[in-house]
C-alpha cells in the first residue's frame, strides 16, 4: 500500500493491526530493537554513557557534511560546465545521460542515507538522556 504519510504513519498502521490481531507489541522486530538499545545503555555506568553519549552527538552534527556536499556538487559542475559539456557532447548524448543517471543516483543515495543515519542517532541520543535523567 502505498501512502504519503511517511515512516511514523506507516508504524502506527502496522502497531494497530498487530495489536487488533492480538500480538505483543513488545515482540515486533521495530520495539525489540529499541528495547536492546536501552538494555545496552542501561548497563552502562553514567561516566562512560556520557561519554558516549557526546560522542555521538558529535557524530550526529558531523553529519551536516553531507548536504553541503551535495549541494556543492552542482556548484562544481557549473564551474567546468564549458569544459564539462564539450566532453559530455563530444560523442553524442549518450554520456550525457550516463553521467545524469549516476549524478542522480549518487545524489539521492546520499540524502537517503543522510536522514536515516541523523535519525538513529536521534533514537540513540535520546535514549541515552532519558537513562541519565532517570539516574
């Protein structure tokens, strides 16, 4: 099924129905990875999991290298576009279109991966502050 609301809608459409059909939730694949999480970071001491915890902070805002990336690609490009058009054109239109097909791939590969590596961190960070603010 197709559908426009995004991953969290799609999430409480799967959780209701596992719950109108009388499953756990507990043992849907989505919680008990989340529940292993935190049974990991509660083991912890509170020093080292701060530690961890800022370290993946850093890593979450280290992330931000991605989309200046792909948004200086194009600027690159646009900087040798004479040089650029004359090898793409050179033989027809046919690298050109190569050359389009894997830009676009690369581009969206990289914006995919973005947002899911910056949403496990959040679920990672805000897992851990919860278990420092319970201590």
């Amino acid at each position: 099924m197709f559908s426009t609301r995004g991953d969290a809608h799609k999430l409480y459409l799967k959780f209701k129905k596992a719950s109108e059909n009388g499953e756990q939730l507990n043992e849907l694949s989505e919680l008990k990875e989340i529940a292993e999480m935190k049974t990991f970071y509660e083991k912890i001491e509170t020093s080292t999991l701060e530690k961890i915890y800022y370290r993946i902070l850093k890593e979450k805002n280290g992330m931000g290298m991605i989309p200046v990336f792909v948004s200086a690609g194009p600027w690159l490009l646009f900087l040798f576009s004479k040089q650029l058009q004359e090898f793409l054109f050179k033989n027809g239109a046919t690298p050109f279109f190569i050359f389009i097909t894997i830009y676009l791939a690369i581009l969206i590969i990289s914006v995919i991966l973005h947002f899911k590596e910056k949403a496990w961190a959040t679920i990672h960070l805000t897992l851990i502050e919860h278990i420092l603010k319970g201590r």
